[in-house]
C-alpha cells in the first residue's frame, strides 16, 4: 500500500524498545525437526484494502519496505518441521500502522508465525496507552503444502484474517470499524533448515585460526568467490505468453534471495547448498516488445545480479 502522510519512518529507538526483546519461542512441548537458520517472511496487505479504512503500513528495521503493498521481515529463530507443515518462526523487525484518525502510531513488534499444517496464527506484541500486550493478531490459513528443499522450507500463500482480539485492538486505537475474519494480508515464508550439506554454511565455514595460520589462503579463496552473485536466463529472446527461467549463483548456501521482474519483487527462493537458486515465473501475454530485466538480490540489497531479455512481438 502507498506510505501516507503521518506514517513515519521508523528505524527503532525507544516507541519500539520494548517490543523486540523477549520475542516468544516455540511452545512448550514442541520438537522440531529442524532448527531455522535464517530466512523471511514477506507480507503482501494489498488484498487487506486497509486504504480503504484510512491505515498506512511501515516497519522497522530489521524489516525492509518492499514495492506493491510488500514488507519483508527476516527469520531470527524458531523451527520447523517441514514433513508435516508445522513450523514456529520469530520474525525480526517490527510493524507500524498508522491512522490519520489515531493520535499516535501502534506498533506491533515480536512478530511470531505460528503454523500448524494448513493453519496457525501471527502473534505480535504491542503497546497502547502505555500498557504492553502479547496477542495473537491474525488467524493463517494456506491451501497448499510447503515446498520442501535439501536447505530450506517454503510456505506460500498464507491469507491472514483478523481474530477477534486483533479486531478489537484496531477498532479501539483507529475508530475505524474492524471485524473478526476480515482479510489482513497474505504472507509467503521462506526459511533455512540446516538441512544436507548447507548445515556447516554459512555460520560454520572454517575460518582461519592463530594455531592453523597456514589454512587462511585456501579457506579465504572459495569463500570470496561464492560471494559473487550472478545471474542469466535460460531465453535470451522469447514471445509474449510463454515462460522464461532465471539462473543465480555465488549466493550464500541457505541465502534468501528475492526475484524482481522489471523492478517488479514477485518471488523469493533459498539458495541451495552450492549458494544456487533457479526459478521459472510467466512472461505475460500482455508483455511489452523490447527489453526486460530479472533481477537477484538479497533482501538486504546488498548483493545481487541482474540478467536481460528480450521480448518479442506479439503476433
């Protein structure tokens, strides 16, 4: 959604100092099979029309802003349990919604996905009116399994809808009328899992050491170049209405990578062991005749690749 005056930027400091410690782990009782090792969370609120009802969404760093109504939030732990859908992640950063009728913004920090098969809960914790509270703001739903890889996990689809006591808290801070049920959003996660050879990477890379001075240069030269992001397509040329694959490499093994098409994020993946992703997306029938972009990048933007198409024109 489009920042509106009054929904400030935020980048922490002490509105949010008390919602990013302390971020709720997994319940009591919980076994995982796998630890997460990093990762993100998108949130795509355009089908939440929270416009319509006078809201801005921000964030807080870590969390990043991202085009068309998207905010990504990165993995700081948790686990999962990819053979049956269950995970539990805490989620970095912090959301803000601000109201032209509230008087102050309302911040929701210790973010915390919670899924349980096709279902499960985003928890936040916020402060209104001075007093700090932990609830479970949104009820998930998702109608297809997670994708599974050998180093990582992907759910995508996952529609959000208020509970009630996420309901009753909008109501109370923006006067805005608010209901149990009503669409808050779809969230794609995306996290590492330590699983096959990427468990020793990147954390674990053996790193030179005063007692094994003799080690540095062998260790040093693999590392650099895996940093070393590149990109290509597998169609340099193609028609409207068909589907193109971009290729990437010199990611880190277990790396969230974002796919953007002309500028457009539309996708993410994990980088396999080598530090390798591949993803096939649409080439529209609408596409226009000339050149186009694909872009890979960490969500950070720190890193990342850029390959060229061309498309051809329509018959």
């Amino acid at each position: 959604m489009a920042k509106r005056p009054g929904a400030a930027s935020v980048t922490g400091g002490a509105l949010l100092a008390l919602l990013c410690p302390g971020v709720a782990t997994a319940q009591d009782g919980d076994a995982f099979a796998r630890e997460v090792s990093g990762g993100y969370a998108s949130w795509n609120t355009a089908s939440a029309e929270l416009d319509d009802q006078g809201l801005a969404l921000d964030v807080a760093e870590p969390a990043v802003r991202g085009s068309a109504d998207r905010a990504w939030f990165p993995a700081t732990g948790g686990g999962a349990a990819p053979e049956t859908g269950d995970a539990d992640v805490e989620l970095g950063g912090s959301a803000l919604l601000a109201s032209s009728a509230a008087t102050r913004p309302l911040p929701l920090g210790g973010l915390r996905l919670h899924l349980d098969g096709d279902a499960g809960a985003l928890y936040a914790r916020t402060a209104v009116d001075g007093r700090s509270r932990e609830l479970a703001l949104a009820d998930v739903r998702s109608g297809a399994a997670p994708v599974v890889r050998t180093s990582g996990v992907t759910w995508t689809g996952l529609r959000a809808s208020l509970t009630q006591d996420g309901a009753a808290l909008l109501s109370e801070w923006s006067t805005a009328e608010f209901a149990a049920g009503d669409a808050f959003g779809v969230l794609d996660l995306t996290v590492g899992t330590g699983g096959g050879t990427a468990e020793a990477a990147p954390e674990e890379t053996p790193r030179p050491t005063p007692t094994a001075p003799e080690e540095k240069p062998a260790a040093a030269t693999p590392q650099q170049a895996s940093t070393t992001p590149s990109a290509t397509v597998t169609h340099t040329t193609l028609a409207p209405g068909t589907e193109q694959q971009v290729t990437g490499a010199g990611f880190e093994p277990g790396e969230v990578v974002l796919v953007a098409i002309d500028d457009d994020t539309r996708y993410q993946a994990v980088a396999d062991e080598a530090g390798r992703i591949s993803r096939t997306f649409p080439v529209y029938g609408t596409a226009t005749e000339g050149a186009h972009t694909v872009e890979l990048s960490t969500v950070t933007g720190k890193r990342g690749a850029v390959a060229d198409f061309g498309v051809r024109a329509r018959a």
